[in-house]
C-alpha cells in the first residue's frame, strides 16, 4: 500500500516535471520566434469604440488564452521563466524580485476602488506577467501599462496578451491599449508619471524587508516618490501603506490643530479591504485574494489620492515644528534631482513625521514575525 502510494506520488511529480519542462521549451521556441517577428497582430484591428467585457467574460477569455498556450497560469508560474528572481536578483537596489499574482475577484475590486475611468490611464508598478493591467484593459477600456523588473515575467506577458488580443478582436470586442515594460521601478519614475491609477501589490514586505538591500532606499520609498510626483487627482492602491510618505493632509492638519490646510500635505489616505469571495467563475466556495494566499485571508489596502495644492509647482508640505518658518511657509517635499522625497525641513532639519500604524497594518509586524517574513516563501 505505502509503496503504492510513493508510485503514484512519484507519477503525480513527474507529471507536473514534464508539464513544466513542456511550458520552458515552448516559451523558448516562441522567444526565438518573437526575436524574428517582434509581435503577431491580431486577425481584426482592435475596436476603438467597444463594449466593456464583463469579469466573467475577462476570466472566459483568460481560460482561452490558457487553452491556447495549452499552460494553466499556475503551471507557467511554476516554470523557472516566472520564478527566477524569488531567490535573488542581480540589482544594486535590491536582492529579490518576488513574485505573486492577485486573483480575479480582488482585481476587479482594486478597479473598483481606483476608481478607474475608460479615458484615464492605468499603471501596475510591478506588473508580474501583467494580469491586472489585461483585466484593466478588457473591463475598464482604459489605457494600462506595466513595469517590471525582471525580463521572462514580461516575455511571458506579452505572449498571453498576443492571444488574449487575437482572442478579444475574433470576438468582435475591444480593450483598452496594453503596453508592459521591461524596467526597474527606481529608474524609471517617469513612465509612471503618466498614470492616473496606480497598482503596487507590495503585499507582506515584498518591496520592503524581503527585497531590501543594506544601504539602498527600499522599493516601497522609490513607491512613495513615485506617487508623490503623479498629477493631483491621481491614486495609487498598495497592500502595503507607504510610511515615507509622511502625515496626511488630514492628520497633518489635525497635530497643527489648523482645519483645512491644503498645504500641510499633498494627500489623502484610506483602508479597504480585499476578501476571498464567491463568483460565478470560481469552481470552488470562495477565491482567494491572491496565489499565495489561502482561502480564507484577507487583505487591506490602502488608497492614496494626491490633493489639489495652492502651488505650481510640486508636492508642498508643512513642517511639523512650530517655531521653524517651515511651519508656515511650504516645502518641496520631493527633492528636484533625485526625484525622490526628502527626509527632513530644509529650514530646521527636523525629521518629517511618520504616521502612526494601524491596526490592520501588517507592516506593524513584530521585529520578529518581520525577519520570518524576510526568510519565508515567496508568494508564489
Ligand atoms: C507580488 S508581484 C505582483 C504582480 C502583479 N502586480 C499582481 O499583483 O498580480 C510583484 C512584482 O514586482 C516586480 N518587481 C520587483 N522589484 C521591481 C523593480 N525594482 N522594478 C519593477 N518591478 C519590480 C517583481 O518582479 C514582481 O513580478
């Protein structure tokens, strides 16, 4: 019997070893068939004036894709094209690249708390194999781009969009324009500024403390610059908050006992939650919020809007120290050169503050339980 069961174990593992291996040798085949002809058109040009595909459509389409490739997405996440980078990257600004991908149901509420508009523009900084900015596309219309590191996540990308768009034009559909980039998020701060949505899955550290190099600024600062440069009006969704960003408006205002301010800070925050739940496209009870997560987890996430500002020109704050002229005379809170946001008062060199961490945070993580998730699994 228990030899049985090792048999059929084994079996089980060979299986995937060769469904794996089969999805490597494709991608390869395809990669140097892609080097020859850079991109396979759709059959029709892709509607400009079209219908919105519905979440269930988007998923239909997405398992026709899948059928295509003749790959799951969990079978191609498994193949070392989407791993690699988990284990370590070869980046001065940090040592992992981690992969983990949000589910269907949670993408379609991070669209509906963005808030995402069909003439806006969509960024996912950070974009994996670009699930979220095809979904954007197809639901909402609008144009959605992706930046990421590391170089085979975009391949991969790209190849499930090229038969997601053969797919969606043979139907009679449209989408919103895709783009996905190749790039790091530290040096490429402008092909973000376009962006009136923002996405950052930073989920459990992983532009923090799992990725951090020693003596580099983390992913989740390059993050909060990055934001603080977009256009007033804009939002950016993460699952983790970014404390660099400093005191709110509101929570600014409030320690400055002053009522509405514009100049103390140059946004707004709030929580949302992401749930596992049911939907007609999951087979089983409730989907889960993300890959690595497990049924029953939920996820908060925080929504930044950049606020309108008296000023021309940049994010201003107010200094928190009241005998500093900066307490009444605004700062640039982003530093010109660098692109990145300053630490301290240009007058008095105090320290910018940090908000308080709430509850549900979980970068409020034990010094303990933080180094355990710096060690654990990627979310993949
Ligand atoms: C947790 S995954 C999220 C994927 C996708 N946004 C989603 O939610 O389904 C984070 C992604 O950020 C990418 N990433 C990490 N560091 C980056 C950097 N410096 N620049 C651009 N992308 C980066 C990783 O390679 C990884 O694919």
């Amino acid at each position: 019997m228990a030899a049985a069961l090792e048999l059929s174990r084994q079996s089980e593992a060979d299986r995937k070893r060769r469904e794996e291996e089969a999805f490597e040798a494709e991608v390869a085949r395809a990669m140097a068939e892609s080097r020859r002809e850079e991109r396979c058109h759709p059959p029709y040009p892709l509607k400009i004036e079209f219908p919105l595909l519905g979440v269930s459509e988007f998923v239909g389409l997405w398992r026709g894709v899948e059928a295509r490739i003749g790959h799951a997405t969990s079978v191609m996440e498994k193949s070392s094209l989407v791993k690699e980078g988990n284990a370590r990257v070869s980046s001065r600004s940090q040592e992992k690249a981690q992969y983990g991908r949000l589910l269907f149901g949670a993408t379609q509420k991070v669209i509906e708390i963005l808030d995402i508009k069909r003439d806006e523009t969509f960024v996912d900084i950070g974009s994996g194999i670009g699930n979220v900015v095809m979904q954007v596309a197809c639901t909402v219309g609008c144009a959605s781009r992706g930046l990421e590191l590391m170089p085979d996540r975009v391949f991969v990308g790209s190849r499930i969009l090229t038969d997601l768009e053969y797919l969606v034009s043979e139907r009679g559909w449209g989408m919103g324009d895709c783009d996905f980039k190749q790039g790091n998020l530290t040096h490429e701060k402008k092909y973000c500024d376009i962006a009136d949505a923002a996405f950052v899955n930073n989920f459990e550290e992983v532009f923090g403390a799992r990725s951090a190099k020693t003596g580099s600024d983390s992913l989740d600062r390059h993050v909060a610059s990055i934001f603080a440069a977009m256009r007033p009006g804009s939002r950016m969704l993460t699952l983790e908050p970014l404390t660099s960003l400093g005191l709110s408006r509101k929570e600014a205002n409030l320690r400055r006992k002053d009522k509405k301010n514009d100049l103390a800070s140059f946004f707004e925050v709030s929580e949302h939650s992401l749930s596992p739940a049911r939907y007609e496209w999951h087979d089983e009870d409730v989907e889960p919020v993300a890959s690595w997560s497990t049924k029953s987890s939920e996820i908060t996430a925080y929504l930044y809007l950049r606020t309108e500002q008296h000023s021309e020109d940049g994010p201003m704050y107010l200094c928190s120290n009241h005998r500093c002229q900066g307490f009444v005379a605004p700062t640039l809170a982003l530093d010109d050169e660098t692109r990145m946001l300053v630490d301290r008062c240009v007058y008095c060199d105090t320290p910018r503050r940090i908000p308080r961490q709430s509850s549900s945070s979980s970068s409020s993580l034990s010094g303990r339980k933080r180094a355990a998730a710096a060690a654990a699994a990627p979310p993949s």
